[in-house]
C-alpha cells in the first residue's frame, strides 16, 4: 500500500501528501492527464451510474445461462435464451457482429479445451465438461462484460484443477486494485496463483478497459510484465485470467477464426470480472 512520502498515485511527480492524500482527486485534471498519457476514460459519476446498470443486467443475464446450462442444452440454446434475455431487458448484446470476422452469437461459449472465443452450436453438453459462458451487455449505451465457469456434473481433476486456479486468479488478483498500486501487479498474483496449482496463464489474450466502449485503454495482461499505470479512481476495467492446466499457447481455428483452443488440448478456464477503482479500494461491478 502506498505511504505519505511516495509518490502519488496520479502521476503528478509529488508525494501522495502533498497531492491526492486526503483529499478526493480532481476528476477533470486526472481524466485529461490519463487520457492524454494512456488514452484511458476516468469515468465521471454519472458514466458510473451507467456503467454499474450495464454491469447488473450483464450479471443478471450470465447468472440466468449458467443456471440453465445442464447436461443434454446446446449451447446454441443459450444463444438463443440469451438472445431472449437481453431482448427482456432492454439490452443489446455487444458481441454480435463485433469484429473481423464479424462474430455471430450474442455469447461466447467455450467448452473444455476452448480457451475463448468459442462460437454456439449444435453440441450438446455432455456429463463431464467444463463450459465458460462470456457475456457482454450494451445498455442505454453503457457497457457491461463478465464470464463464469460452469461444470457439467462431474469433472476430472485435470478440469477441477484448472476452473478453482482460474477462479483464485481473479479473486486474488482483484484484491491489488487500489489508488498506489500498478496494473503489472495484476499479473503478478495471477501468475504466481497458477503457478500453486501447476498451471499456465494464457498470455496472448488479455483484459481491457469497459464502460463507454466494448474495448478501451488500457490493457490489463494477466502474465508478468511491467505496465506501470497506476490506479486511480474512475478507471473501469475486466481481470478475465485465462489458465490452462498445460501449456499456456493457444491455436485459433483458422475456419471460424475466433474459437481458441489449448494447443496440447488439454483444459482451460476462465472466470472476469468488471472492475471500478475507488478511493478505498476495488469494486465488482458483475458480482455474480
């Protein structure tokens, strides 16, 4: 945690005394410094009170799909009970149509050995699987991204293994989100959290910021590196750690050019969240 002599938070160059500390940032003067630096929105709080909807409903809509997927769905049946949901909700889902190729769905189903990006289809979900479902809201213009792991009765080891690591990589990761902490430290817990349960992070893919655009600045990676941003308060972002319980590269299907698989086709999971930094520390937006 930061102390009174370091230097703030904001970037200023000053100690945390002499800028930030106690008092509330100046929302305008951050906003145009982090944008102007790193093209990151500082959200005002009314973009806040939007953003928080748009994440209610995007969890809302994830806890009704997770529910429903049983052994015997397809998961093109929870395209189309999302489809139904969002439409209920007034919501668009963000995913369809996004893209080169333009993605097809209004979810993202990924099933086993599918990192991310896996497309519904026909398949039945069989005893045994472990499936992420990944869904992202549009919601009076705001927007929402949050994705669990759900396991199709029981599952082996292998796949146990990699959906707990993949969930304590997020929890534990989320914990570092304050004022005088740096985005690289995200990394770090997640990296060192797989490496407990002999596990890869997936370092091709990462999270990103949310809330007035689908993607935003800046790039949250989820292995080692060392992007010095700090947080600050206003900055929305997903943790989306992907784990694989073998070798961390993946392999895009070059037919559908989305769906991810492990390149030894062994198991991944994944679990994200929607993040707002506060003055006191991190809030989940999606929580689920």
């Amino acid at each position: 945690m930061i102390s009174r002599n370091d230097l703030c938070w904001c970037g200023s160059g000053k100690k945390w005394k002499k800028c930030h500390y106690p008092n509330a940032p100046d929302l305008a003067a951050l906003n145009k410094q982090y944008k102007a630096k790193y093209g990151i929105f500082i959200k005002t709080p009314e973009q806040i009170e939007g953003i928080k909807a748009a994440c209610l409903v995007t969890a809302e809509i994830l806890d009704a799909l997770c529910r429903h997927a049983k052994a015997g769905i397809t998961t093109l049946e929870l395209d189309e009970l999302s489809r139904k949901l969002h439409k209920e909700k007034g919501a668009t889902p963000a995913p369809l149509g996004y893209g080169s190729p333009p993605y097809p769905k209004t979810i993202c189903t990924s099933l086993n050995e599918v990192i991310c990006h896996g497309i519904p289809d026909q398949r039945p979900l069989q005893t045994g699987d472990i499936l992420n479902i990944d869904v992202s809201c549009i919601l009076d213009g705001y927007f929402g991204d949050c994705s669990r792991m759900v396991a199709i009765g029981p599952v082996s080891e292998d796949k146990k293994r990699v959906m707990d690591a993949s969930l304590e990589c997020l929890n534990q990761s989320i914990k570092v989100c304050r004022p005088g902490n740096f985005v690289y430290q995200i990394g770090d817990v997640i990296e060192e959290v797989a490496k407990k349960y002999g596990c890869s992070v997936v370092n091709q893919f990462v999270g990103h910021g949310v809330g007035l655009q689908f993607h935003e600045p800046p790039e949250i990676p989820h292995h080692y590196n060392d992007l010095k941003i700090a947080f600050v308060p206003g900055m929305t972002f997903t943790i989306e750690p992907m784990i694989n319980a073998g070798k961390r590269e993946g392999v895009i299907d070059e037919k559908d050019g989305w769906t991810v698989r492990t390149k030894d086709g062994k198991p991944s999971a994944q679990w994200e969240h929607t993040i707002l930094i506060t003055q006191s520390g991190p809030e989940i937006l999606t929580a689920f």
